[in-house]
C-alpha cells in the first residue's frame, strides 16, 4: 500500500448498509453508516446491545459469516476498498495490518498450545520471520504489555493465567504485526475495573508508541472518555451523532445521546433529589423498525409529520469539529433546560437492625492433588466479617472478583455454611442451617436476584408459572385464583404489562428477565434482598429503569437491599452505606459520603481512581494497581493488601508484612482495616474531584 498518503484516511466507511439472510426475511443490520478514522486516532463507538456496533467492526474485518453481507456502501482502508477485495488480498491485511481483540479473550487463544508459540505464530504467518526472531519478538511485546516474569508467561498456558494477564496476551498477539488499525470489540467487559483501568492505560500507551489507529467499540461512556479522540453514537443499525468526544458529551445534538446520558450515574447524581431517567419503550428490532427516526417512538422531542415523513440523514453541526447529527429538530430543542420527567422522591427512612453478622469466617478444604489425593489446603473465602443492616437501607458489598462478596452471599443464603461466626437474621441464628432447613418464613423473607437473568429462568415454563411456583413454595394465597391475581399484582409492581404472564422467558429482552427475577424475589414478600451484579449484564438505560424499580419497591416495602457491585458509579449513586472487601477482609465500610471521600483505605482509593467517569469536568489521580490479587489458598502474610500498596511504605517495623490490621473507628463511625497512622489517613487527598467551570 506504498500509494497512500497519511494525510489521508485510514479507515473510511461509507453509507455502509449490512444485512443478514435468514429463510424467512432479510434483516437489516447496519444502515447508511459512515464514519472515518485518521492516522493515529482513536475512533470510539458507542450504543446499547443490538446497535450494530460489533457488526460493523466485523464488516471491517470482512467476518460476516455465511448469511451477512454487505449490501450497499463501501469500507475504504489506507484508500483500498475492502468490499470488492479477494480472499487472498484480505488474509493478507488481517491480521497484520488490521488486528481485533475480542471481548473474551479465552475465545481467542488455543487452550492447548504455549503462549510463546501462540504469540510467535503471527510474525512467522504474516512477515516469513524465523522461529528464534518470533520468540524473541514475542518476549519484547509481552514485556511491553507490563506482564511479569515475561519467560515464564511464554512458557505457560492459557488456563494458567488470569483474566486480565489472558486479555494482555491478546492485545500482545494483536499488536506482534504491528498493525495500523487495531479494533477493540468491548475488551474490558469481563474484567474487574481496577484490571481495566490497567489495560486502558496500556492500549493508550501502546497506540501511541506505536502509532496504531483504533476502533474502540464499547457501552461504557466513562471508557469511550478516557480512551478516544472522537466518538460515534449507535442506535438501532444508524450513527445518530458523531464528532469530537469532549463536544459530544459537552454539547450533544441528538435525542438519543441525551437520553443516554440522563440514565448513567454521574457524580452529583442522588437517587431522592435528581433520581435517573430511563428511556421509555423498548428497542426496535431490526425488521420492525419505524419509518423516519429510530428513534421516534421513545424520544421526548418527537414530530408527528416530520420525525417520520421519511429516512433522515446526518447534518453537520456548524463551528465542531466534524459534528453531525442524525435529528429534524436539533436546532430548534433547548438542550440546556432541565428534564421533564425528573421528579424527587422522599427518603426512605432507615429502620432498625434485621441482619447482624459477628466475625463471620468462611473456609473451605481444597486438595491440591489433582484427582483428590496429596495435602488438602484451606482457602480463607471470608475473615472475620461483622457488620449490620437495617430496615429500609441500601448496603453496598464492592470489591474485585475473587474478594469473597458472593461467597458470603451463599453464606446469607444457606448455600453454603459458615465455618465459625454468627448471622442473626431478625432474631435468628441461621449461621449453620442450610436452605433445605430453614423454616418458610425464613427463606421468603431473605431472597436473591443473580447477575445473569438467562440463568435464572426456567426455559420451558410461562412467566406467570414461574412467579405462580414461587407463590406456592412460599404458602402464598388460598387457592389457585388468589395466587393468579397475586402474581398479576407482582408483574404490575416490576411494571410489567399483565400479558407477559403468558409468554416463555426466551420471548422476553434482558432487562424484561430481570424484572421477572425481582417479582420472583418479592412473590414471599421478601424483607432482605441480596442483588448480586443485578444491573451488570444489562444496557446501560435498561440499568436505570432496574435500579429505578428496585429503589420503588424499596420505598413501598421497606426493603433492606445488600447490592453486591464492581461499579462504584452505580454504588455512589444508589447505596446509603458501602462495605469494601479485598481478599475476604472488609477493609473499610462507611456511609457512602464517607467512602468516597478521604480519608480512604488504600485499596478504596486504588479502586475509586479506576472507575471511568463519563463527565468532562471530573479530574482523577490515576492509581494503577501493580499485580493481581493474591490467591485465598496462599493469601500474604500480614494485611491482605501489602503486596500491591502503595502506602506500604509509610508504615515502620514492616508491620504490613506482619499483622492484620485492626479495625480504625474514624470520625462518624467510618471504618478503616490499616496500619497507616491517623495523621496520614486525615492527609490523603480526594481521588475524584469536579473541576471548577
């Protein structure tokens, strides 16, 4: 490609429409889609699921599979149209001069082959380089992407690393050719944030070193902020708003982008005073789209007559840079004035203690043989927890995966036992009853919504069966008629509409399974609700209207609700207290206001500088945590953090390395599990501050 000039386009996508064949129809997928991407520019792409982001991406990488195609439009790369291209000519661009990584990074590395040789095999495929010079190649890139003991990762294989170490390997893998146009579909969702904030700051880091352009596709604004330069905005197969990140999140133009921002937690955001918007209605699917706008029948500003007359196309927003939008009326709506649909809500009141644990320690015997046999070790899930809840209160459980937050969980449940401690629920010591012993009263009053809303459904049952059955395990109703109308009240209450009783969990979206596990939850008239990640699988509007429910039934029940959560943004804005684990301890808990603002415990300030914030006007000190989390079968000696602290230092005699940490009453109650002195506690400064306007 000698004959393209890098003052031009790398990447030039043009009115691309895609679609995909099934027996019964054509599906349109992707519609008059234009966007590029210059040398050396970070090109985000943004949407809720189904938006067509990761269909573009791979139209890009001509991967449509056997029933999509390209049907209008074409993808122009360094100026050579990749739509008209052989399959000879593409498998030599893939790869090496265009590289994706993919959500899940198991997907993309052989279980059974070394990571050296995996790695090795780009450069020996794509560039006829020797085996010795790969290796050696793969090394330098494997240190590049700051993975520890680099020859010892080479040697390794894939299941032998983390989650994070894996999806290192793959962006390595991906960058061994050292390619112009890196696509990123999502490369963060499965990871803990303080491993994302690691792997953001290195693609930044790498594409500028190595001068690589990139498409970055993800749901997540906070990331799109932190990573590119400019931005598209999806919805329903079309790019409704594109341009510069910081002028689209400061002076967005369309509906849709609006809309979005007002259903994500930005700092400031309370849910009584200013509680989350979320988008009315549901997303159309692709074969029964409206005529005119997409996004029509759920947007505030719509037109009868001129939203849908007919296809709208992108108008340039004069004085941005590259700004366009895909809306009749965005000269004519006052973005600045505050929204309609926003209404405060009372507090709900905090009533007395219902759950009291009192140092709770949960171990289990592992063999470290591996059909069974050699020593058994332990591993230390959950130390010494103790803690209370009260009626009516939102108590947040954070920490990263591994921490011992949905061990505890089970714990509570009666899925498993604890090993020693007690767990007075009301006025009962349920520490060592399991579920199948525990009374009815008991289990209906302590119920559970899990992370992901496809598991939890019964594929083969009607919706209003499911809900039924719970009606009846928890001795709910006199007859089959009062349980009918119960469970009709209980699809009202998750606003659900009453026809949903008939349909099968596969005719349902995420966000519409999730409610059907609440209502579930609240069949027995649940007094403690445990959510583990409940939001976390769904779109970032749906989230809203999740969160917004939960809070609801909240106020109507006086629910205690102990929201597990890796997202600190949707922590601050939901929870009235936080309790933050690291490797089965609970380093610090506080009031909300007194976790988010220093003094912090030095994991708590690690993990509130990870978080992406979708908000121009925040200012972070970035604090990257070296290392991964210790395992709970050879947890460090002395407080669980020391390996990767970087207060370690402040603190005499090497007592970190040493002792446990006590528990530090602060001012207000607010505690700290940590061997710093109080003076440099009361010293440290805030990790997120807004800057002044």
């Amino acid at each position: 490609m000698a004959d393209w000039d890098p003052s031009k386009p790398i990447l030039e996508i043009e009115n691309l429409s895609i679609s995909f064949f099934t027996r019964l129809r054509e599906i349109p997928a992707v519609m008059d889609f234009s966007c590029t991407v210059m040398p050396g520019e970070a090109m985000g792409l943004v949407g809720e699921s189904g938006c067509g982001k990761s269909t573009v991406a791979l139209a890009v990488m001509r991967d449509l599979g056997k029933n999509g195609k390209i049907v209008a439009g074409s993808i122009k790369f360094k100026g050579r149209d990749l739509t008209n291209m052989s399959e000879d000519a593409l498998r030599s661009i893939r790869g090496s001069e265009i590289a994706m990584i993919y959500q899940e990074p198991m997907a993309s590395l052989n279980p059974a082959m070394r990571v050296g040789d995996q790695l090795a095999e780009v450069p020996m495929i794509h560039q006829n380089m020797s085996r010795t010079e790969a290796l050696k190649l793969a090394r330098q890139i494997v240190a590049d992407v700051r993975l520890p003991d680099p020859d010892r990762i080479l040697q390794a294989y894939p299941h032998q690393l983390s989650g994070g170490q894996q999806q290192r390997i793959v962006i390595a893998m991906a960058l061994m050719a050292k390619p112009a146009l890196l696509i990123l579909d999502e490369p963060t969702t499965a990871l803990d944030v303080t491993v994302e904030a690691g792997i953001v700051d290195l693609v930044k880091e790498l594409g500028a070193k190595y001068g690589t352009s990139m498409l970055f596709i993800s749901h997540n604004l906070g990331l799109i902020l932190d990573v590119c330069d400019r931005l598209c905005v999806m919805y329903s197969g079309e790019a409704v708003e594109t341009g510069n990140v910081e002028e689209v999140f400061d002076n967005m133009r369309h509906p849709y982008t609006q809309a979005l921002f007002r259903s994500i937690p930005l700092p400031g955001a309370d849910k009584n005073a200013s509680p989350l918007i979320a988008i009315p209605g549901n997303f159309p699917l692709p074969h029964e789209r409206p005529k005119g706008c997409n996004f029509g029948p759920r947007c505030d500003y719509f037109k009868e007559g001129l939203c849908n007359k007919g296809d709208i196309s992108m108008s340039a927003v004069p004085d941005d840079d590259r700004h366009a939008s895909r809306c009749e009326r965005w000269q004519e709506i006052d973005w600045a004035a505050p929204p309609a649909k926003r209404k405060a809500v009372a507090k709900t009141p905090i009533g007395p203690v219902v759950l009291k644990l009192d140092d709770l320690k949960k171990y289990y015997s592992v063999s470290s043989g591996a059909f069974g046999g050699g020593a058994s070790k332990v591993v230390k899930a959950n130390e010494t927890l103790s803690f209370e809840a009260h009626e009516g209160e939102t108590l947040a459980i954070v920490g990263e995966s591994g921490c011992g937050k949905s061990t505890f969980a089970k714990v509570l449940m009666g899925l498993e036992t604890a090993t020693s401690g007690q767990i007075m629920l009301f006025d009962e010591n349920v520490q060592d009853t399991p579920i199948q012993a525990r009374n009815v009263d008991t289990v209906s009053s302590l119920q559970m919504v899990f992370q992901n809303p496809f598991d939890t459904l019964n594929p083969s049952m009607s919706v209003g069966r499911q809900i039924i059955r719970a009606l009846e395990v928890f001795n709910i109703g006199t007859s089959d008629a009062d349980r009918e109308a119960r469970m009709l009240e209980l699809l009202d209450l998750v606003k659900l509409p009453r026809a949903f009783a008939e349909r099968m969990p596969r005719q349902l979206s995420g966000g519409q399974k999730q409610r059907v596990g609440i209502a579930r939850a609240f069949a027995g008239g649940a007094k403690i609700v445990v959510a583990d990640e409940p939001v976390s699988a769904l779109d970032v509007s749906v989230q809203a209207a999740v969160t917004d429910l939960l809070m609801e039934i909240q106020r109507k029940n006086k629910t205690t609700l102990l929201f597990i959560s890796h997202d600190l943004s949707i922590v601050r804005y939901l929870s009235d207290r936080v309790m933050v684990m690291y490797l089965g301890h609970v380093v610090e808990l506080g009031t909300t206001d007194q976790v988010f603002s220093p003094p912090y415990h030095p994991y708590t300030e690690a993990l509130l500088s990870a978080v992406p914030i979708a908000d121009t006007r925040v200012v972070k000190r970035r604090i990257v945590l070296e290392g991964d989390i210790p395992s709970a079968m050879n947890p460090p000696s002395g407080c669980p953090f020391q390996t990767r602290c970087r207060w370690k230092s402040e603190v005499p005699n090497g007592l970190c390395d040493r002792e446990v940490p006590p528990v530090k009453v602060m001012a207000g109650g607010h505690q700290i599990k940590c061997h710093l002195d109080d003076t440099i506690l009361n010293t440290m400064e805030p990790v997120i501050k807004i800057a002044a306007e």
